[in-house]
C-alpha cells in the first residue's frame, strides 16, 4: 500500500510538469478578455452616426395672408376664403435624438381683396376699408432651412423612432414675390383701358409714389420701390407620425415673419393722383371710384399736379399726411399650413469595434 501511494504521487507531479507554461499563460489572457467584454459599452461615435439618417419629402401645403388688406386691422385677421394652395419639395438630415434640419422650396400664392373680406356695416373698421377696395394676389417662391425639435427623443437608428411626436421649428427663409391685381375696364377719366380684366404688376407702376417726383413736404416723399427678393422668419409647431419603416407623415402650421410691408402692395399714403405716370397706375392706385354708388359718400373734386381733375372720397386718392392707404408700421405676415410625407433614404449601420 505504502508503494502504491507513492507511485501515484510520483504521477501526478510527471504530470503537473508537463502542463506548457503558455497554457496557463493563455488562462491568464482569458481572463483578462473576458473582463473588458463584459465591462464594454460601445464607442459613442458608433451610437452618434447609427442614429442619423436622411430623407426626402413632398408637401401639400395651405396659404393665408395677414397684411393690410385683411378684414380687420389686427395681427390675427385673415379672410379664410381667400386661403391657396401650395407645394413643396423638401430634403432633411437627422443628426441627433431629437434634432433635425430640413431644406424646402416651396410655391404658392396669397390673395386679399378690400370689397370681400372687409365688412361695409362695421362703422369703425370695416367701412373705411371696403372703401379703399383694393385687391391683390402674389405668388411665392420660397427657398428655406428650419431646425426641428421633437419633444420625444430617439436614442437608437430610424428603426426605433417613436409612433409619433409632437415638434417645433424655426428658421430662416427667402422668397421672391410679385403683387398683382386685376386692372379695372376705364382709368379714372372714364376712357377704356388696354389692360382692363388683365392681372397686371403692381410693384413697375409706384402706386404709392414710388416712380415719382414727389415733393418734400409728401407724405411719402424718399419711398423707393421694393424689392421682389425678400426675407422671412418661419415659425411652428406640429407633430409627425410613423407610418411604415421608412415612412413618416407630418403635419403642422406656421407663420412667416417677414421684412417687407409690400406682400400685397400697400403699406404707406395715398399720393397726389397726379403725380403718378400713366393712366394705369392712377386706376390701380385709387380704386373706390369701381365700387357701387349707393355706398360711396359725396366725393370731392381737386386738380392734381398734372392739372387734370380728380374725384375722390374724402381722405381717399389724394395727398395729405392722413391720408393712409396702409400701415407703414406693420410688416406682412403669411400662414403655411402643411401634410407632408417623408421617404427614409437607405441607411448603412456601422459595426462596433472592441478597443
């Protein structure tokens, strides 16, 4: 028994010295691999890039004005018959959890019109402007970036976004416009005018003076024409819904901040009819003389600067400092409301890299 417990003894140190020192080397390398596994938490690079992504986008949109010509002289007034359509194309890049920003071109128009927005029998408002009977539509061509800002968050790719989330935007727009309005059958001498029935440009004919030798002491003296190229600041909130992997549908209004009082060619004060140039320009300038006569009060008769007599209303189509046509303090405001939907572009996700 003694010899047979030693033999095995004898063995077992035989074998324990033909173990290789590198096994037991690699046991050690194990170890150590298994520690950073299980203590690896990805490359935040990775985790920026798989949550942005691209996508392209088409719009139906709906556009109203606020200006000079709305119904009432207040910053939220607008004649919802008088609401256009519009389109849009759009492309957008995500490049965080909850931010994006988007491109758009955008085309649509805007109208106003004195004589159907403005009410005859409101004596404090509504009367003086259904008198004034001026008209308008312009159509907008409007290139824009915008951030949007979802209120719910995405951590993980596109495959993960939320079913939906409310959102806000704001940005910086440029668009080119150009006023226009119907010309009227005779110029204000009685005589039959080559345009009439015709939209004809408003901003070439100064309907304010803005062509003319205008005096010093004139209410609009220094008024130079407008530019067609304007800029905006859009504003709005909206939400967007999931409706396939790749699809998403959005929907949202906003407003149009803009720098120009001249959407729909009206901002300062009438002007001596005289002064302007061409018979057309008269008739587009002061338009009351078109409307029935059982709503017009006694006009008044004066001779113009071309000698030649006008009748107008009183406060209406000739020149004197109350004598307003418009609000020169205010600048013109447009509504776009808006569903569109957006095709996710194809994505490449990046592999982790263990460091």
């Amino acid at each position: 028994m003694r010899f047979l417990l030693i033999s095995t003894i004898c063995v077992g140190l035989l074998m324990c010295a033909a173990i290789p020192a590198d096994a037991q080397l690699n046991r050690k390398a194990i170890k150590k691999n298994n520690r950073k596994m299980s203590s690896f938490k990805g490359r935040k690079e990775w985790f920026a890039k798989v949550k942005r992504y691209n996508a392209i986008g088409f719009s139906v949109n709906a556009l109203n004005y606020y200006g000079d010509l709305a119904p009432k002289p207040t910053a939220l007034s607008t004649d919802i018959s008088f609401t256009r359509p519009g389109g849009a194309l759009s492309f957008m890049h995500r490049f965080g959890p909850r931010y994006s920003i988007m491109g758009s071109f955008m085309y649509g128009s805007l109208r106003g019109a004195d004589a159907e927005s403005a009410n005859f029998e409101d004596l404090e408002n509504g009367k003086y402007r259904y008198q004034r009977n001026l008209s308008f539509r312009n159509n907008i061509k409007e290139l824009s970036v915008m951030a949007y800002f979802d209120l719910f968050d995405n951590d993980a790719t596109y495959m993960s976004r939320p079913k939906w989330t409310p959102y806000a935007y704001i940005g910086i727009a440029g668009f080119m416009h150009n006023p226009q309005a119907i010309a009227p059958e005779n110029d204000l001498q009685g005589n039959p005018l080559p345009q009439a029935g015709q939209w004809v440009d408003l901003r070439p004919l100064g309907t304010e003076g803005q062509n003319s030798q205008l005096l010093e002491t004139d209410a609009n003296y220094g008024l130079k024409p407008y530019s067609k190229i304007q800029a905006a600041i859009p504003i709005g909130i909206g939400a967007r819904f999931r409706l396939t992997d790749v699809m998403d549908l959005w929907v949202d209004v906003g407003f149009r901040y803009t720098f120009t009082d001249y959407l729909d060619d009206v901002s300062g004060n009438y002007v001596d009819l005289g002064v302007l140039d061409t018979p057309l320009a008269k008739a587009m300038s002061y338009r009351s003389n078109e409307l029935p006569a059982d709503k017009l009060p006694p006009l008044l008769s004066y001779q113009g600067r071309d000698l030649a007599t006008y009748q107008v209303i009183n406060g209406y189509g000739s020149e004197f400092p109350s004598n307003v046509r418009g609000s020169k303090n205010d600048r013109d405001i447009y509504m776009v409301t808006s569903i569109k939907l957006t095709y996710i572009l194809g994505k490449t996700f990046h592999r982790a890299k263990f460091r």
